[in-house]
C-alpha cells in the first residue's frame, strides 16, 4: 500500500508540472491574489463596528484629549478604552480553488461515468458544466452581485470567511471538471477502473495520492499568486481592475477550451515530463501494482520491451473487439486484422483531446501517405480518457480537426485496450504481414525508430518494395551519424566507386585501391545489376564501409555468404528461399567498419539496412 501511495503521489507531481496544464496556470495563479471586491481597499472594523484606521482617526485623536483631562465631560465616568484592531481576515482563496479542484476531478474522474450512465445524461455533461462554472465564477469576478449569488450555497456553513471562499472553491469545481492532464499509466488505471465501475481500496488510494501529488504544485502556483497581490502595491492599488483582468481570462479560457484553441498551444510545446514519467510510471515497481488492470490473456507481448532497438516476436496481434463503432471507413464497416494480412499494420491508441496524442498525429500522417502504396495500413484505436470521449461525434470532430483521415476504431468499453495490455496514450504496435506483433513504442518520441522499424517490416513483406526516402527531420539528423539504407540498384544505388556498373549482364568489377570512404560501396568479381536486386557471379565480393550498430541485408537464393568485419570472418550465413532480411554485424555501440561479404554464385542481394 505504502508503495502504491507514493507511486500516486509522484505521477501527481509529475502531471502537475506537465505541459497539459498551463491552461489552468494562470487562472489558478490570478484566483489566488483576488479577493472580494467590496473587501479590497476598505478598512477592516473591529468587532464593535469601528473601523481600524482612515476614517476613526478624529475620533481616536479626541477620545485621547478626553482621557488626559482625566474622565468624561462631568467628570463622573472615565472614558472606555479603545478597542483593539481587529486582525484582517486571511485570503484562503488559493486552499479553496485547489481543493475544489482535486474534489471535482478526483470524484468525478472516479465516479463521473457511472453517475451520468445511471442517469442516461449525455456523455460530455460535465465538460459543459466545467465550461459554464468557468464562465460564472468569470461574470463573479467582474460583477459582484454575481459572485454573491455564486456563494450563497455556502452561506449556512458557521465561518464567515469559509462562506466568503466559496466561489474560489466553486471555481476549483469548474476547472476540475476540464482539467485533462496528460496521462500516464497511474491515471490511465484510476480512470479505466472509474469508466468500468471497478472501484478498489487499491483504486480509491492511487487516486487520493495522485490528487494530492497534484495538489501541491497548483497550490504553490495559487500561493504565489495571493503573495503576488499581497506584497506589490500596485495590486492592491489595482484590485478591482485584477480582479476584473482575471474574470475575462476566466471566461477566454472557456471559450478557448470550447474552440480547442487551448489544444493548439499545448500542440505546441515539447513534453518535457516523459521521460521521468516514464521512469517513474512505468518502472518494474508501478508496473507490479498496477498489474491488476490486466489478466493473464496475450502474456506474449511482454516478451516485448517498449522501443526495442530491434524487430522481436511479441504473438499473435489481439482481435480489435468490443468496438462500439467505426468511422473513415466505407459504410463505416468494421476492420478485420485478418483481413490485414500480408500488410504491415500499425495500430494506434489515442484519444482526441490527449495532448500527447495530437503532437503524434502529424509523424501517423506523414506515414500514411508515404508509405500506403508500399502496404502501410494504419488503424486509430480511440480509448477514451474522459466521459466526453465516448460521444462519436465529438470524436469524429476532434479527428477531422487533426487530419486523420485513417480508420478509427471507438473502443468505448476499452476492451481492445485490455487485449493489448496496453498502457500508456498515445501507443503504437506494429505488426507484421503475418498477423505478428513486432514492434511497440508508448508516449512521444524515437519517431525515427519506429520509422525504420516500419520500413523493415514492409521490405520483410515485400523485399522487392521501392521505398520513398524517410520522412522528418528526426531521421535526417539520425541519418547524419548512421549509414543511410543503401538500395542494390543500377539506378537508385548511392555511395558506390570503383568499376563503373554495367546494367543488367554479368560483369567483372574490381575494388578500388586503398580504404573505402565511410558510407561508400563497392563490388569485386562477377556480378549482374540490375533495377531490383544485384545477383552475384563468379567470386562475387561485395565491400561497404558504413557507421551504424548493425548492418543487415535483405538476400535471396541459395547458398552461402561469409561475412568478414575489418579483415576478420564473423560469421556465414546460409540463405535459402525467397526475400529475407539477414543480420549481418550486431555490435551494442555504433562504430565505423568495413563490411566485406563474399557471396556464392547466383544469390540476389537487394538493399543494406542499417540500424
């Protein structure tokens, strides 16, 4: 138990300082320091009604006169002494907006699904009703007898100043109700656990910590805020102009999150809390308490680690079940992976509003259309985070403003979610012409890697594929310091010296004198290039000094080939059969070598890889 607290605490802090947030920076950090409009700028009173300061001074200056000349004007009654300066009641609004706040999205994240189906509400009602409390508390703050109705639910609470925070605690309400944090595996299990109704000890305590792990960067947000108000002059000579400043940001902020313009900013900015995230999240300790959002069903993709710098085994890709429909279809008919067969398939969870999820849909796209007529087939899974989700049209909107345009699958019961043991939003598996998981990468990121492992998958299914260049800047800049893929191709072949190529007839070729430069290839003995592949002849030798981890070459044929790094025999390979990707060097670091292979007579060698 102790261990599932503070991993609920943690991945509060962690989400607290995420970018997903900073919509809701500046409201909290304005709510702190604005007081009640009536109070700011006017004397606090004593408890008998005489009011400290300004104003009493004549009278304190003549009830002083009075009680020198030793008593009253008869001289019969000394004079009472003044009472005491009543203390200045202090701005509890920062406690208020944060406990609202963890109150509203604790409870609601928890139990809000199951009110709204017992209710047959619509799914996104309490988003409106975020939207709407924003908007009031916003109208509060710029017209007090607006903010005096907003209060008067507390008005029977005993404490005076409890009753005067309670439009801060009300707006705390509001922004629990939009709050969308970025989600990592501790609030994906307290929110599937509040979708399904399965509400543990376990559950109720990972989201009390996460709560208060949340809690406590917002609260010194808010503080800063009320110290803000309280320290510089021009706040307090300003109070009423911040106070109104602060409810029309309270109302943009609603009609920003209405128009998802908020989403664009958050688009924006880089996700600069995944990694400890994910160190902490996802560490072999959380995943041991949170082990119980899964049953022993697909065990095999454990055998896969997230981002793996290789292509691995993972099983038999689960069926895409419980779907309660699809759209970007035709008719909107359902997707069978069998039907996928022979395809490389890449299948995405994410949902629309997950900031993380939106920054990732601009590499989906560039691969949809790079890499379709190559036999890329990409299926969206949407596993909704919040109740708002699950509404098909707010789906449909939320992806025709991303531009996806691939199949989508609305896996509202997150019951594909399950079979895929999954996680984390946005995850991407890869699986392979077979039906076989392969590859799976979670959260942001190494969009490179799981590039280059797409592009072997569909040379694994088709090794005579031609292959556009890859797509973004994070490949160019990999590219920089690794061997860039090199086809076997009289015309798309780069790097290569020595004996110019003779198209598509059996040629004699010899090595050129001296080293090889990094990244060039050269050839020696008999071979035939051709467009598709170069087919080895007569003492046939190939030579490629290259950069990289691993070499690897797709070949075809029968017979052998003797690898030889930096003079020295490795390894032979056998090759038998159709197309198929070998691995030629595995070193754990990257290294510039000189790769040599000598290749029996009639192999056919297609395109080097190199990772």
């Amino acid at each position: 138990m102790v261990t599932l607290i503070l991993i609920g605490l943690l991945g509060g802090l962690i989400t607290a300082v995420s970018p997903c947030i900073l919509p809701v920076l500046p409201v909290v950090f304005l709510a702190g320091g604005t007081g009640r409009g009536q109070d700011a700028g006017k004397p606090a009173r004593s408890p008998g009604g005489t009011e400290v300061g300004g104003g009493a001074a004549g009278d304190g200056g003549r009830a002083a006169d009075e009680r020198g000349s030793g008593g009253t004007a008869d001289g019969a009654v000394a004079s009472a002494p003044p009472a005491a300066p009543a203390r200045v009641p202090r701005n509890r609004r920062p406690y208020a907006v944060v406990a609202g706040l963890v109150v509203s999205f604790a409870f609601f994240t928890l139990l809000g699904v199951t009110i709204i189906s017992a209710l047959g509400l619509p799914q996104d009602i309490l988003r409106y009703v975020g939207l709407g409390l924003l908007v009031l508390i916003g109208l509060g703050l710029i017209f007090p007898p607006v903010e005096r109705l907003l209060e008067k639910p507390f008005a029977r609470l005993p404490q005076r100043q409890v009753n005067k925070e309670g439009s801060a605690f009300a707006l705390g309400l509001g922004l629990g109700l939009l709050y969308v944090p970025c989600a990592g595996p501790v609030l994906a299990a307290i929110t599937i656990a509040g979708a399904r109704g399965e509400i543990s000890s376990d559950i109720v305590v990972l989201t009390l910590s996460f709560a208060v792990g949340t809690a406590v960067p917002l609260l010194v947000f808010a503080l800063a805020g009320r110290r803000v108000a309280d320290r510089v002059a021009a706040f307090r000579r300003r109070a009423r102009g911040l106070r109104i400043a602060a409810g029309c940001l309270m109302i943009a902020l609603a009609l920003g999150l209405a128009l998802d313009v908020t989403a664009a900013i958050q688009r924006s900015l880089p996700d600069y809390t995944s990694g400890v995230q994910k160190k902490i999240e996802d560490s072999d300790a959380a995943r041991q308490q949170l082990s119980g959002l899964y049953d022993n069903s697909n065990k095999e993709l454990s055998r896969c680690e997230d981002g793996a710098d290789e292509l691995r085994s993972c099983g038999k890709a689960p069926a895409l079940e419980g779907i309660d429909s699809w759209f970007n279809t035709p008719g909107d008919r359902p997707v069978d992976l069998k039907s996928l067969r022979g395809k490389v398939t890449l299948v995405d969870f994410w949902t629309y509003s997950c900031i993380n999820c939106q920054r990732a849909v601009p590499h989906l796209r560039d691969w949809e259309r790079a890499y379709r007529d190559a036999g890329l087939r990409i299926i969206g899974v949407h596993s909704p985070e919040f109740a708002f989700e699950k509404k098909r049209s707010n789906v449909v909107a939320g992806a025709e403003k991303l531009g996806v345009d691939w199949p989508v699958a609305l896996d509202n019961d997150l019951t594909t979610w399950d079979n895929y043991r999954n996680r984390f939003w946005p995850a991407k598996y890869l699986i392979d012409a077979e039906g076989t998981v392969r590859y799976f990468k979670f959260g942001e990121g190494e969009y490179d890697k799981t590039e280059k492992m797409i592009r072997e998958l569909l040379r694994q299914a088709d090794p005579t594929v031609t292959l556009p260049e890859p797509t973004g800047r994070a490949m160019d800049d990999l590219a920089a310091d690794r061997t860039p893929e090199t086809y076997l191709s009289n015309l798309r072949i780069r790097g290569y010296v020595g004996t110019p190529l003779v198209d598509d007839r059996p040629t004699a070729y010899r090595f050129p004198k001296g080293s090889l430069p990094v990244n060039k290839l050269s050839l020696d003995g008999t071979w035939a290039a051709g467009y598709e592949q170069f087919t080895a002849g007569k003492d046939a030798k190939l030579a490629f000094t290259y950069r990289a981890k691993n070499a690897n070459l797709v070949l075809a044929g029968t017979g052998k080939v003797t690898v030889l790094v930096n003079g020295e025999a490795t390894k032979t390979i056998s090759v038998t059969g159709s197309p198929t990707l070998y691995r030629l060097t595995d070193d754990k670091e990257a290294r510039t070598a000189r790769l040599e292979l000598r290749v029996d007579e009639g192999i056919q060698a297609y395109v080097f890889t190199f990772g």
